[in-house]
C-alpha cells in the first residue's frame, strides 16, 4: 500500500492547517499510522465520522454550507462509490469546496482484493458537475495538489496512489506534463502506473513520448502535444482504471474535437478480473498488460503494427 | 395566530396543487402545522429549517411565502416551465433553502454539517430538520442518528414527521419502524411523542425540550403523530393523497372542509396558542 504517499497527503494537510483556519477534517475510520499527526494538529476539527460513508459526505457538504472547507479521506473506493448519491446532490449540484481524498486509487490496496480497489473512481466522477480531480504522479506532487485543491472553492477528488519514481527533471504538478521525448509514439497516462513504462527496454523507451495527465475534467490538449500527436499518429493510452468512463475515453472525444485523431490509438487500461485470482498491485497490473511482460508484448506489437 | 397562519399556509398550498394539478397534498398536510409552529413559534434569528422530506415542498414554500420570504409571482410559478420552485426543494435560488431534499436520508446529515459547523463557528445557531417516517428506511439517517447522539448535537432538532404512510403502502406493512421511540431512545435520544396536528401538543414538546437541554446535553428527536391528508375527509389516512391530485369537486370539498375546521378551531373547540 502506498504508505509514503499517505505520509506525503498528512504532511502537506498539517502544513495547510497553519496557513488557514475553515479546515475541518473527516476520516471514514481510516488513516491507521497516517493520519495521527493530523488529528493533533487539527483538535477539534478532526472528525473520525465512524464507517460510516454517506453520512460523512452530508455531513462534509453542511460544514460547507456554514463556511468551513471540509476534507473527506478514506479508501478511494468508499470515499467516491458509497455515498454517490450524497457527492452528486449535496456536494456537486451545490458547488460545495467540500475536498474528497480517496487513497488506493486502481489496484492499490492489491491482495485485499476486489472490493478494496478503486477502478471507476475517476469516471464516477468526471460524470459529476463541477467536480475537478486531482490524480498525483510523485510524491512531490501530493502538496501541490493538496494547495491547489484548497484553493479551489469548488468540489474536488484527490486520488491517491504510490508514489511514482520516474527518472529525469519532471516539471512540477500541472493538468498536462510531458515526461519525456520520444520518437515515434505518444503515450498519455495517468497516475503512478506510468512507471511500469520505464522498466521497458532502452530502445522501446526511446520510441515513446510520455505525457501524463494530472487533473480531470482534461484540460486542452497543450500546443506541444498538438504537434507532437499530428506528427506521429500513434497514441495509447495507460489507467489504471477500467476504460469506460476513464482517461482514453475522454481523451479519445478531445482529439476528435482538436482534429488530431490518430492512426492508431490503443488505451491499456485495467481488465478488471480476467484469471478470477488475486494479488499484489504489480500482480494485477500485469493481469492488465498495464505493467511487466505483459506491458512490453502488448508496447512491442503497438510499435510494430 | 398560528391557527391563522396554518389556515393561510394551507389554502395557499392547495392552490398551488389544485392549479398545477398535482400530487403529494397528503405530504404537505401531515406537516403543515409542524413547519408553522417551527417557523412562527420557535425559529428565531439565523435558525434554520430543512425539509428532509422534499416531497412536502409545496408546504415549504407556502410557509416561506407566509413568512414574506417568497413572492406571490414566485409562488405563482409553481410547476410552471421555467419555475425556481420545482416540486422538491432546488438547489439554487432560494437561499432559506440551504440544500435541494427530496432524495431521502439527506437531511439529517446535512443539518448535522451545519449544526457542527455552526457549533465550531461559536455561533449559537439552531437547525430544525424534519424527515418523514418512510424516509427512516434509509440507512444514512440511522448514520446520522449515530452521528448526532455521540457529537451531542443539541442544537439540531430532528422531527419525524410520523404520518405512518410511506410511498405505496403503511410503514408498518412495507418495513415497520415501531417500536419507533425506543428505537431513537436507544440511539441516545431524548424522544417526545407529541400530536403534530395541534399546536398547544407542539409547545409543550418545544418547553420539554428547553427543560432538557438546562440539565443534559442530549439532542432531540420530536415523533410528531399526524394523518396523511390531515383534515380532508376524502383523502386523509390513505395511500392515493401521496398521489392523486384534486379534481374540482375535491378542492371546493377541501376549502369548505379547512374552514370549517379552522373556524372550529378559532372558536376553541381546538386547542390554540
């Protein structure tokens, strides 16, 4: 589990607190060796609101209603899918700054399995007005967006995961960033499952451009990758999320509209359960051909079609 | 006059459904005396009311309207093409209307928001939610039971409207609640059972509960026992006036019936405030 980054979320949450006072915190009783400095820090406005998901996400959107910026944490999966109902009518339809922080976005919670993971979260709720999400690639980025978020005073989702290790200078958080230069291929990811691109070999590496998406809804497409995308018409796609509703859907209705339809687009996004057994996030990702072996065979034939 | 009030609140109330011929009359009946007095014998100031039961809006906005909170043009739009005032509560545009209901087992989580905001904000701020007793089959209003109790959110005061119907059949049929107040008991409540049909059953509970709070920090829940379609002989007690609208012979039957009752009810043969 991505321990580090939770480590990151807490940090930057505490820092937060020094630098405004209408912060309320709600945990859906989770947060174990995470969230404890942030319960000191915020006294009385931390609240462990019990498992107890759709009254919380109420509750957050009345702390709203009277002036304070609640923030919303607990798995990804509970914190977006039990209280849906609550997100889109008291937090969204209201345009509420009420910050939904959901961790073990994808496959990050790995062998708890199946109803711990997290993969339509990110289509759950590009559906939702006023909604912007936040999907951090390193470490690094979890402050930034954690201060952008709060300075939005409109709904947001924090989708957190690992912490990615991608090598080179990568420019700091932003909606689009472009990871690296390559030759023959766009690659458009979000989240830390684009590093599984960089275990492949140099000169697969060298092919692929690397863009990553950090915000949702997405933001047009930057000139930089406009150029890039007529220049050379391949593209995929990588998520760890299932594809309806996910980042290559919404990608896919971008390009047409910017005339930039590829020669050919491939989106790698999660498969879900396909051999019915469990594991660890890598083991599911490999599962989804989003990492490993299974991730060169399908880059290797992408590049040779 | 509360008793004038509700008279008022009523007759408004059923012309707006009689013109947009439309349903939930019933809805609005069984808590029509309950939001009168809330507004008119107990909010003060910055005290807040949501209607959890967003069916009962028509009820809502004729209580806002007798309060001069919303105009005669505004209350005339009702269900017309292009009204701010939809049959449950919007989201936007009446800003005595902190959030959109209708969605049942949203109220109470919001009001316990506000009321917990409120109480961080140091202002002594009150909210009055009202749900109704079909609406207690959701989860998420036993959530927040859980959730008031513990916080001992004292300055939200939770009344179920306990009309003992719910969409298409009576609570006790369909999921029963009872024993209802040993349930809210249970949950850390200090329930009161009252008649929500009179005013002078609505004070007392409104006293008790003052009496409460100088000795306990327990929060409240009011069980206000009222009749679906209160007052209207035809239609009250039954499923078909969550529904049915009123055809003309129906809504002169109902005025005549109102004011005999409430002429009744100046003359004392009813309990008044």
């Amino acid at each position: 589990m991505a321990l580090e980054v939770r480590s990151e979320f807490a940090q930057a949450m505490i820092a937060l607190f020094e630098a405004r006072a209408d912060l309320v915190f709600i945990t859906g009783d989770l947060g174990y060796l995470a969230l404890e400095g942030v319960a000191q820090a915020y006294g009385e406005r931390f609240i462990n609101a019990g498992v107890a998901e759709q009254n919380a996400i109420s509750f957050a959107a009345g702390l709203a209603r009277v002036g304070h910026q609640p923030w919303l944490y607990s798995a990804a999966v509970f914190t977006v899918l039990r209280g849906y109902e609550q997100i889109r009518n008291d937090v969204c339809l209201h345009d509420l700054p009420v910050k939904l922080v959901g961790n073990g976005g994808g496959y990050g919670y790995g062998i708890m399995g199946a109803t711990h993971h997290a993969l339509e979260d990110v289509g759950a709720l590009r559906a939702l007005p006023n909604m912007t999400l936040y999907v951090p690639l390193l470490g690094t980025d979890v402050a930034q967006a954690v201060n952008e978020m709060a300075a939005d005073p409109r709904p947001n989702y924090l989708r957190l995961g690992a912490a990615a290790k991608i090598p080179g200078e990568i420019p700091p958080f932003a909606a689009w960033r472009r990871l690296k230069q390559g030759q023959s291929c766009v690659v458009i990811g979000t989240g830390p499952v684009l590093q599984g691109l960089y275990e492949l070999a140099p000169e697969l590496l060298d092919e692929l451009e690397i863009w990553c998406v950090g915000m949702f809804p997405l933001a047009d497409l930057p000139d930089e990758l406009l150029t890039s995308l007529k220049e050379k018409r391949r593209v995929f796609t990588i998520e760890e999320h299932y594809r309806a509703c996910g980042l290559g859907e919404a990608l896919s209705y971008l390009l047409l509209q910017r005339g930039a339809a590829p020669e050919s687009l491939l989106c790698l996004s999660a498969a879900g359960y396909p051999s019915g057994r469990y594991g660890s996030q890598r083991f599911h990702q490999e599962e989804s051909g989003l990492a490993g072996q299974p991730l060169v065979a399908i880059v290797e034939e992408f590049l040779r079609g | 006059m509360l008793e004038e009030r509700v008279f008022s609140v009523k007759r408004r109330f059923l012309a707006m459904y009689k013109k947009a011929n439309a349903g939930h009359i019933g809805s609005s009946l069984s808590c029509a005396e309950i939001l009168v007095f809330l507004q008119f014998a107990w909010m003060t100031g910055d005290d807040t009311l949501v209607l959890s039961k967003g069916h009962a809006a028509a009820a809502l906005y004729s209580l806002f309207a007798e309060a001069e909170l919303l105009s005669t043009a505004q209350i005339d739009s009702y269900y017309e093409e292009g009204t701010g005032l939809p049959a449950l509560p919007p989201f936007s545009g009446i800003k005595e209307i902190p959030f959109a209901t209708g969605s049942l087992g949203h109220g109470l989580s919001l009001s316990a928001g506000m009321t917990f905001g409120s109480r961080l904000n140091r202002e002594k701020r009150r909210f009055f939610c009202v749900t109704s007793d079909g609406e207690l089959d959701e989860g998420s209003v036993w959530e927040a039971a859980l959730f008031i109790a513990h916080h001992k959110l004292t300055d939200l005061i939770w009344v179920v409207d306990r009309n003992q119907i719910q969409a298409i059949g009576r609570t006790e049929d369909v999921l029963a609640l009872e024993p209802l107040d040993a349930k809210l008991r249970a949950f850390g409540f200090h329930v009161l059972s009252v008649d929500g049909h009179d005013f002078a059953s609505l004070l007392m509970a409104r006293d008790e509960c003052l009496r409460v709070w100088d000795t306990q920090a327990v929060p409240v829940v009011i069980i206000a026992n009222t009749v679906k379609g209160h007052g209207l002989s035809y239609m009250q007690d039954t499923v078909d006036s969550h529904y049915l609208p009123m055809s003309d012979a129906q809504y002169e039957q109902a005025l005549a019936e109102l004011t005999r009752a409430h002429a009744a009810a100046v003359n004392g043969a009813r309990s008044a405030v």
